[in-house]
C-alpha cells in the first residue's frame, strides 16, 4: 500500500515540468578543463557469481572484522570509504584495481588519475586485509573489503538506518591506468544528461543514479571541485549561478585556496540521510552535477520523492550500492586474490 502511495507520487513529481534550464555564469558557461570521452571500460553488471554470506564458511567473520575497522576511523575517513567504492566500481569494475600503487612495471595505475587523487580510507581497507590474512590467508579479496567497507561507512553515517547485505565473491584485478579515470568517473561539472549516460554505461539506471548522489550529504570537497560555481569576490554576484547566495557566501569566506575543504553538506554534515536531497532543491550544493538533478522531470520526482520519503530513499541508496557492487565484477578466470592490497601478486 505504502509502495503504491510512493509510486503514484513518484508519477506525479516526474510530470512535474521543472524549471531550471542551462547554467548561465554571466560571462558564459565555464569552460571544462579537459575533454570528456565516452566511457569506455566496465558495461553492465556481471553477475559474476557474487553470493551474500559468500565467507561464511571460507573465513568465518571476516565481514564483522570489516565492519570493526571501519567503525573506529572518523567521519571523513568514512565519508572516503563510501566514494572508494563508487571509485573502484567506475574503473575497470569492482576488482579493487584503484587501491593499487604506482610501480615500476605500472607507474600510474588509477590511483594518481584526477579524479582520485582525493581518495582517502586506503589504510583502512590496509588495515582490513591485514587482519583477514592473519585470520584467513589468501582468502578474503581486497574488491570485497572495498565493497564492504563502503557498505559499513554507509551504516555508520546513517546512524545504522541504511543497512544491507552485499553479495561477495569478487576477485582482484592486475590492471590499473591513470588515464581510464577520467572517461569513467563523472565530472563535477557534468549536466543531467552526461551523468545519465555514464551511469546506463555501468548498467545502472537514473533510480540509481539520483540515490547513489545523496552520498554528497556526507563528507568534504575542495574548493576547486566547485570553483566555476563561485565567482571570486572581486566584482562576481551570484546572479549567473544557480547556487543559493548565501552558501556561496559562505563558500567564498571558507576558501581561500583552492584545496581547501568544505563539507558537502552544511546542514547535517556528518549524517548520511536525505538532507541531500532538501539541499538539491533549495539550491545549496556545491557541484553543477548535484544542481543538475533539478533539470530534467524524472531526476527532479526522484529528488523530491527522497526529500520527502527517507525510508524510500534508504532503501533505493541500498539497492543502488548493491547494484554498483556488480558493476563488471572479476572471477578467478580473469583475477586474483591479492597478498597486499597496494600490489598485484606478480
Ligand atoms: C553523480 C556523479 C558524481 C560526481 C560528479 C561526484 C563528484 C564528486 C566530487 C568532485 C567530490 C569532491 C572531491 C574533492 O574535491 O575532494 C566528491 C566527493 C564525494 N563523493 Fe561524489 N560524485 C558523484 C557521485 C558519487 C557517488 C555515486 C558516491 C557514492 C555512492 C559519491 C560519494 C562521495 C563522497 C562520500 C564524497 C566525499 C568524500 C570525502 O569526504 O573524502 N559520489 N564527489
């Protein structure tokens, strides 16, 4: 009955004509620093033979000691936990391959592309991997803890209201470049339609797309991921950018260098939670892809479903992590289970 209820509204917020068209900065639309390729790696989900409780009799307990670590790092590292997964997932699927170090064989693996260079929480899934190889060795992929411990952190942000099961299963991949990061990961400044599309390339749909963005309701950015929405004060208003005026405001005073942080979330910083979705429509987030939500019908009836069913949104946030989770998973046919999450095995 609740479903039904949820469902009409849906229906009824998506024929809702939004009002929003185009950015206009004044002097004309910023112009992107680099160009953006068509995705080109990862494709639909693989069933790939992932399995919940997949450890259950391979290494008993190993997601609880996961789930251990990851519930002493703070807020941040956690917020971080959450965007390495989606990171992983993008590139070359789910198979941990942005965890691995620059080497000699491979000097600029994921790790040192644009996009990531911003990641934190690799101690943390270091950290995992140590335990679970002195309790199982060789057994617990570093591509299930990343998945896990993404899945942790998102529990631990929403104050334990989104938790969910997650298949596993995954092997580790031996294949890392640098410059599959930027056609894979969508760009801050990317429009309805670009972030449309780049999630259908992983086999993901604008349900999940529009849930998996609420993860902008925890965790920090720097300031030069937003700088095209904030003029500098010498002489710029506003008035071109959509951008709430007194967020930008308060953006300006807090940065005054281009890596500074703010939170992504000025409300409820630290809660994983619908917030996201109240900002989006009053127009107080920071990147023009969060703002992008508002400018076709059917992203804007799912901002507004969320902002006003959290329950709702908990449950397409699971769903969504779940799916990303599958995105072009390896098998032992083309993987390996890594000794050390930094390095490939050979
Ligand atoms: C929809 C397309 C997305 C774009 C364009 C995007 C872009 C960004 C950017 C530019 C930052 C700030 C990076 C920095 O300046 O340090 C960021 C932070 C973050 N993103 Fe996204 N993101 C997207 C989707 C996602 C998804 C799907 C997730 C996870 C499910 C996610 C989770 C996060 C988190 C948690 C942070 C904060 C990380 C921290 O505090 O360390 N994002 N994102």
């Amino acid at each position: 009955m609740a479903k039904l209820a949820v469902l009409a509204l849906l229906a009824l917020l998506g024929s809702v004509a939004c009002q929003t068209g185009g950015y206009g900065y004044g002097g004309g639309s910023p112009t992107p620093p680099i160009t953006y390729p068509q995705p080109s790696y990862g494709g639909p989900p693989a069933a790939g033979g992932l399995r919940v409780g997949y450890y259950d009799y391979k290494c008993p307990g190993a997601e609880y000691v996961v789930r251990k670590v990851v519930g002493y790092k703070d807020a941040g590292v956690k917020a971080g936990l959450v965007r390495l997964f989606f990171h992983d997932c993008f590139v070359q699927g789910c198979d941990a391959s942005v965890l691995l170090d620059p080497t000699p064989a491979n000097a600029e693996p994921e790790k040192v592309g644009i996009p990531n260079l911003t990641l934190r929480g690799f101690e943390v899934i270091d950290e995992a991997k140590a335990a679970l190889e002195a309790r199982c060795p060789g057994v617990v992929s570093c591509a299930d803890i990343v998945a896990f411990a993404g899945r942790d952190a998102s529990y631990f942000h929403s104050g334990r209201a989104i938790d969910f099961d997650v298949p596993a299963g995954r092997y580790d991949g031996r294949v890392s470049h640098k410059n599959e990061t930027i056609p894979n990961l969508p760009p801050p400044f990317a429009d309805v339609d670009r972030l449309k599309q780049m999630f259908a390339a992983k086999g993901l749909d604008t349900v999940d797309m529009v849930a998996l963005s609420g993860a902008h309701s925890i965790g920090r950015s720097q300031c030069s991921s937003f700088a095209d929405r904030v003029p500098p004060p010498s002489g710029a208003t506003t008035s071109g950018s959509d951008m709430d005026a007194d967020l930008a405001a308060s953006l300006r005073r807090q940065c005054t260098t281009p890596s500074d942080t703010v939170a992504q979330d000025a409300v409820t910083p630290d809660a994983l939670d619908n917030q996201y979705y109240k900002n989006v429509m009053s127009r107080q987030v920071l990147f023009r892809s969060d703002a992008a939500l508002t400018t076709a019908a059917d992203t804007m009836g799912l901002v507004r479903a969320s902002a006003y069913f959290p329950g709702w949104w908990n449950a397409k946030f699971a769903e969504a992590m779940v799916k990303m989770g599958a995105v072009a998973v390896k098998t032992a046919a083309n993987g390996e289970i890594r000794k050390q999450c930094r390095f490939t095995n050979y």
